[in-house]
C-alpha cells in the first residue's frame, strides 16, 4: 500500500463517522461532566448576560473544576489501579501516551492561538510566557491580573502533573520492597497514611497562605488566586478524593458497596454540599480563613460519594439516558479551552448593550458550542482515532463501560 493510500485511508478513519457498535458511554459519569463544564462556562459568563436565576449561581461555577478533578481522579485512578488488583504491572508507557494523545493536540492547537493571534484572543492584560505552558508551570506564581490570557490553562497544569506522579506512586505497589515484609503486613494502612498526609497537609498550607496574606495592609488584587487557587499543590483534594474512590471500588468493592450504597452515598453528597456553598458565601471563589481550609476537600468528598451513587445506579441511569447528555459530555474538554477567549472577544466586539439577558446568553454560547465542535472534530476526535490505531487496541479507562477522560 502506498503512502498516498495509507494517508488517505488514515484521514477517512479520523474524520469519518463513529463506527458503529461501540460501547455506550457511561451516563452517571457524563452527567458529572456536563454539570462541571456549565458551571465552568457560567462562571465567565459576563454578569450581564447571567440572566435572572443564573446570577444566584455564577458566584459557585469554579466548582465545576473541582468536580472535573473529582472524575479524573477516580478514572486515572481506576485505569492504572486494576492491573495491579489482578497481580499485574501498569504499562506506564502505554499510559502517558495515551494522556498524550488525549490532552496536547487541543491544548497546542489553542496555545498557538493565543501567541499567534495575541488580538483575537485576549481575555487578559498579558500571558505568562511559553514556556511555562509547555511545562505546565503556568499555574505557578500566576498573577491574572497581569497575565491572564489562557489563564484557565491552570487546572491543566495540575492534572498533568497529577498524570506524571501518581503512575509512579502505584507502581510502587508492585515493587517488591512493598509486597514483602513488614510493609506487605501493613496492607493498605502505608497508602491511607499518604492520602491523609496530602489531605492534611493541603489544609494546612492553605490556611498558613491565607493566615499571612490576611497580616497585609492591602492584600493586592489576585493575590487569593494567586497563593491558594491556581497552585498545584493547595488544589490536590478534587484528584486525591477521586483516587480514593477508585480504590476503595477497585480493591475493596463489596466492603465499598455494604459501606456505602447508592442511596446513603448520594443523600450524603448532598448534604456535603450545601455545607460546602454556606462556607463559601456569595465572595465566589475568593473564600475566607475558615472555607479556604475546608471547602475544597468537603466538596470533592460530595462530588466522590455524587459519582459513587451514580455509578451504582448505572443499569437504571442507562435506560433513561437524557438525550443530548453524551454530547455535550464528548464536548467539555473542547468547552473548556475554548469558551473563554470566545467569550472575551464577543464581549469586547458588542459590549453590555446588546449581550444581556437571555438574548446574550444564547449569543455567547452559541458561538463557543460552535468553535468547539470545529475544534473537537478537526482535532480532538482525530487524535483519539489516531491513538487507538497507534496503540493497536483501544485505550480502556472505564468501569464498566466507556467513560471519556
């Protein structure tokens, strides 16, 4: 076959309709992502075109972050956890390309162009330089206020590193010093004690970040953001409540179930989060002493016990599938890089006269829904095809059924 052949039969594959016979996704999961990309997309919508009720909830939608942590946690948690519960090795290998494939072609595809066409997508008085997006260290130090083009770019940098340290962290559990001895004896205690220490360890550095922040004069504009909300390691809860989801499913799933059925694990997230919404207030994600120690732990534990319940209940969730939700789930990662250097320009372009109300909701969202399909179709989609057929089988990161990263 020649190569003209090979490309041609290659771009029929990635940009051809979804084969059929594919395994659904899962819905409980979709449902999480939907509600996170919403929230997300509502907190910057401009005020004025949060219409009526929406302006009640704007100041809680970077939660939806949180909830997006949530579910990579328990899914790259759960992928690289069941091998080892058979006995085997993860192929780490297999793994990071695989995140690849998955996060970078969009990413770049928007990195370059917010440098190329610095005009067209300012949503910021600046942007951190390129090369702290390439390391995803942008997140570090990061003063929106006067580099805050890309500035969502932020939670990206923190999974990439969760993406680079966790294999490394469950491979130690098919190394030999931790299946013999006294640390084999211990069972599951050494890992707890690790997931306490971040737990505990996150509170206490955030409350000490903003103990000393609140000692300032004037603490300038940012600073919350700055200290506390974008660095990777004061926002570790959403991933790690994930990771202990996947392995109490994973490893000790009929304790899991007897622990904690569907029914208790739901009606607890619930109650978790009002807890969660009352310590924060109306400030948005600017919390005080007490929420900045608490809320982000407290409400990634609702969201893990939400996406408990809704995984239990998943043969019930599946017959009654919404129609639409699969869709806008295929799109969040889409959503997200792209929404907002949309919403920016419109802004900027029309102004508050016209985009208010519900007219100028449908007008900016309309239009961020259609550039991220352009670049889930022409990017993100091709790439996954790519990476199936690269890897030779498909890439499975589900239980039971397929759950999209």
């Amino acid at each position: 076959m020649s190569f003209t052949t090979r490309a041609i039969a290659g771009l029929k594959v990635a940009f051809g309709p979804s084969p059929p016979g594919g395994p659904p996704r899962a819905v409980g999961p979709d449902v999480l992502r939907a509600v996170a990309i919403l929230l997300v997309m509502l907190q910057h919508l401009p005020k004025a075109a949060a219409a009526e009720w929406l302006i009640l909830i704007k100041p809680y939608g970077w939660l939806g972050v949180d909830v997006f942590f949530v579910l990579s946690g328990y899914l790259i948690g759960g992928q690289l956890m069941r091998p080892v519960s058979r006995g085997e090795t993860p192929d780490l290998q297999r793994f990071w390309a695989s995140r690849a494939f998955r996060i970078l072609p969009a990413y770049l595809v928007l990195l370059a162009l917010y440098f190329a066409l610095p005009a067209f997508v300012t949503d910021g008085k600046g942007i951190q330089p390129l090369w702290r997006f390439l390391t995803f260290t942008m997140n570090l130090d990061l003063d929106y206020t006067r580099a805050g083009n890309f500035s969502s770019a932020w939670s990206l940098c923190v999974e990439e590193w969760f993406y680079l340290t966790l294999p490394v962290l469950v491979l130690g559990l098919r190394l030999p010093i931790f299946r013999t001895g006294a640390l084999r004896k211990a069972g599951p205690w050494p890992s707890i004690a690790l997931a306490g220490a971040i737990l505990l360890g996150g509170m206490a550095l955030r409350y000490t970040l903003w103990r000393d922040l609140s000692l300032l004069p004037e603490p300038p504009n940012g600073a919350f953001q700055k200290l506390i909300y974008y660095p990777t390691w004061c926002r570790l809860d959403g991933l790690l409540m994930g990771v202990l989801l996947a392995a109490a499913r994973t490893f000790r799933p009929a304790l899991w179930t007897r622990l904690c059925p569907p029914w208790l694990a739901a009606s607890a997230a619930v109650a978790i989060w009002i807890a969660a919404v009352v310590l924060i207030g109306d400030n948005g994600l600017i919390l005080s002493l007490t929420g900045a120690t608490v809320v982000y732990p407290l409400y990634a534990l609702g969201c893990a016990l939400m996406l408990s319940a809704l995984l239990d209940l998943e043969p019930w969730l599946a017959r009654h599938r919404p129609r639409g939700l699969a869709g806008l789930a295929a799109l969040a990662y889409s959503l997200y890089l792209v929404h907002k250097p949309i919403y920016h320009f419109l802004h900027g372009w029309l102004g508050d006269a016209v985009l208010h109300g519900w007219t100028g909701l449908l007008v900016y969202v309309l239009p961020a829904f259609a550039a991220a399909t352009v670049l889930h179709v022409l990017v993100e989609r091709p790439f996954l095809r790519l990476r199936d057929q690269v890897m030779a089988r498909p890439v499975v990161a589900d239980e039971p059924v397929k759950l999209a990263a």
